[in-house]
C-alpha cells in the first residue's frame, strides 16, 4: 500500500488509520517500507521497520540522510513524503 503523508517532528510517520485496520497491520509486524520526498522528485530508500503502539513508523537516520542529500534541505520535518509499505 502507498500513501502520501507530512514528516512529524522526530522523523515520524503516522500510518492512516484505516489502512492499518483494512490490512490488519499492528506493532508486531516487521515491514518493508520505503520512502521518498514529493516536491524533490527523489528516489525512493528502503528500511525495515515495526508500527509503534499509535501507528506511527520511525523513518532511519541513515534513510533521512539519503533523503536529505538529494532534497538538498537542512531539515525535511514537515515536508510531504510518499510511503509505501509491504510485508518484510
């Protein structure tokens, strides 16, 4: 599934509710996710990762600093990013 969401403050996502009921998705799952800036046009970077309890998906510092380098910005909290999330 794919989804288009803002950068929270402390690299966070927040998975839409409805998607995690539609897919039964809970904190127990690892995921595939991948990730990419809208307005930068850059490609996507892939992590593994598990929801929290309130369904949001911690974005990797590694990730950020991939994203961050083609974005050429200091910071990419409250940019738009794409994110798709599958099955690990």
């Amino acid at each position: 599934m794919s989804f288009k969401v803002r950068l929270e403050k402390g690299n966070r996502v927040q998975v839409p509710k409805p998607l995690r009921m539609r897919y039964s998705l809970d904190n127990s799952k690892v995921l595939k996710v991948s990730v990419r800036v809208i307005e930068a046009h850059t490609d996507w970077e892939d992590f593994h990762a598990r929801m929290d309890k309130s369904g949001r998906i911690t974005i990797s510092k590694l990730t950020l600093c991939l994203l961050q380098s083609e974005a050429s910005k200091l910071s990419l909290a409250g940019e738009i990013v794409e994110v798709s999330i599958e099955p690990a």
